[in-house]
C-alpha cells in the first residue's frame, strides 16, 4: 500500500480506532502473548514497531515497570496522538512516542533495544523486509524481535469461506493493502527474519488467520 493511503487510512481511524478495537477484546490475550514470548523483563528497553494508539503499552508496562524503558514507533502521527493520550493517562513516565517509517528504525531509534516486537504492523509495510534487518539491528545480543499479524487462512472449504471473508472485512475497516497480496502466504516471513536472527520460529494461531515469527540476536554478535 503506497504510503499515503496508509497514512490518510490511519489519520481517519485514529480517534476511534481503540473503540473499535474493544470489539476484538479477545486479542489481547495476545498481545499479552506477544509482550511475553519477547522475553523482556522488569528495566528492560522495549520497541514497539508500528505501535499505534498504544493498544500494547499496557501488557508491556507490565513487565518492564517504572525503570523500563518503551519506545512506540509509528509512521502516523494522529495514532501517536492517541498514544500519548494513554501514556498520559496513566502516567507513565517511561515512553518515548517516535514518529517514523520501520523500515529506517536503526536510523531514528537509539539502541541498542532488549526486545522488540510489532503488532499488526508489517503486513502492510510494502519495504517489511527491511523493517526486520532495520529492527533487527537495533537488538542487544540475545534480544527478541517478535512479529504478530494477520495472514489469510489455508484452510478451505465450510471453514476457509467464512474465515476469509472475515480477514476481508477486517482489512477493510481497520487494515490497509491487498488481501490477496499482503495478508496471503505469500510473504516469507521466517526465511527473512532468519537472515537477521536466529532461532527462528514461526506459528499459525486462530484457525490460520494470525502468525507469530520471532527470532533472537545471536548472543555471539557484538552490537
Ligand atoms: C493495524 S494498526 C496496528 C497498531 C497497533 N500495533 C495495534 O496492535 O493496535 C497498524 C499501524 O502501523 C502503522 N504503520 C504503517 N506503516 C508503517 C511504517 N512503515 N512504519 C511504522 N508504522 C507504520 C500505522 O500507522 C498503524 O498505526
């Protein structure tokens, strides 16, 4: 998706986006997941790619406490507004909101980060290979970068109907890209994440409609 329709997309979705999200409440369980297989705990640094109105924060807060450090990067401005509503809200005082593109992370965050992860993000990145060798990068030796988004289900039939066109309407309302393209299998996520990282895992979750990738920084480099 070019830019600046993603850009217009999430403009126009900001003020209700976290409205329309309480729809989908039973994700959290996770995001809470996603927070925890990131392997972060109590002062470290956490980015968060494409972090939106802060739907994570939350489950990330949890974990790193007041001597923690987030950092919630995101390409549009009108989400970062709603995330440093949240953030000012419950005060805390531990969160750095940076305005910019994922793909030129290493650029605009300063690291080295104990963990990362992105939520529903890079699915509709078009340069999604370089956002991961951009994240990547900024990881301490050790550190996890995990990925959770959407994807088009395999499965056919009776199940695979209705599940698709449940992924349709979603990407419609609240995502951005192609169905056919950019949520189908065709993107090789744990190939592209395992030229940056290693132990490299991915998973299907909810019948095939969500995935998990994650990888660590080899311990043996040097940042
Ligand atoms: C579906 S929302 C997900 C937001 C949040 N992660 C969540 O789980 O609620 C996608 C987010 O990705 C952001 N985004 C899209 N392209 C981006 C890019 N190239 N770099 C950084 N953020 C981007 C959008 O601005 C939007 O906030």
């Amino acid at each position: 998706m070019e830019p600046r329709s993603m850009l217009d997309r999430y403009t126009r979705l900001a003020p209700d986006y976290d409205r329309m999200m309480s729809f989908w409440a039973p994700l959290d369980r996770w995001r809470r997941r996603a927070v925890a297989e990131t392997n972060i705990g109590q002062g470290d640094t956490i980015l968060d790619i494409g972090c939106g109105t802060g739907k994570n924060f939350p489950f990330i807060e949890e974990r790193i406490g007041p001597g923690g450090r987030l950092i919630g990067l995101d390409y549009t401005p009108a989400m970062l507004e709603q995330a440093a509503r949240r953030v000012e809200k419950e005060r805390w005082e531990n969160v750095e909101l940076v305005e910019g593109r994922a793909e030129e992370a290493n650029r605009i965050v300063k690291g080295p980060v104990d963990g990362a992860m992105s939520w529903c993000c890079l699915s509709i990145v078009p340069e999604w290979e370089q956002a991961i060798a951009a994240t990547a990068s900024l990881l301490r030796p050790g550190g996890r970068f995990t990925v959770y988004d959407m994807r088009t289900t395999k499965a056919s039939g009776l199940l695979g109907w209705p599940l698709t066109r449940v992924i349709e309407w979603w990407v419609n309302h609240y995502g951005v890209g192609d169905v056919k393209v950019d949520y189908a299998v065709i993107r090789p996520w744990k190939a592209t994440m395992a030229k940056h990282l290693t132990n490299v895992t991915y998973e299907e979750m909810a019948f095939g409609t969500l995935f998990k990738c994650s990888g660590e920084r080899s311990a043996a480099e040097e940042s």
